[in-house]
C-alpha cells in the first residue's frame, strides 16, 4: 500500500477489499471491492482502510 491514506465516506462502494476502520472507534470490518460502506450507529462516517486484502497470484 503507498504513503496515501484510504478512505472512504458511508454510502459509496469501496475501490479496495480490506480492513476498514470507522474514525475514532477500534472496531474494524472487513469489505470487499464494490461493497457498499454501511452506516456507523446511524450516521454518516468516514473508514480508513487499515489492512488491505493481500491476493497471492
């Protein structure tokens, strides 16, 4: 993964499969590419993608 930081808004799908945290929380979910972000306790969040999806080829 580079330097760039991934995240993603709830509502749209995701570009990579991975670990994804809500900010300021612990809790991590897994999300597959073209999942939809689901909404966190309710409301609009912002997920950090913490642990991408390693693929052995």
């Amino acid at each position: 993964m580079s330097n760039k930081i991934n995240t993603v808004r709830t509502g749209p799908k995701t570009l990579t499969s991975g670990q994804y945290r809500p900010v300021g929380t612990k809790l991590e979910i897994t999300l597959s590419k073209g999942d939809r972000v689901p909404p966190y306790q309710q409301e609009a969040k912002t997920f950090i993608l913490v642990d991408k999806t390693k693929h052995k080829r």
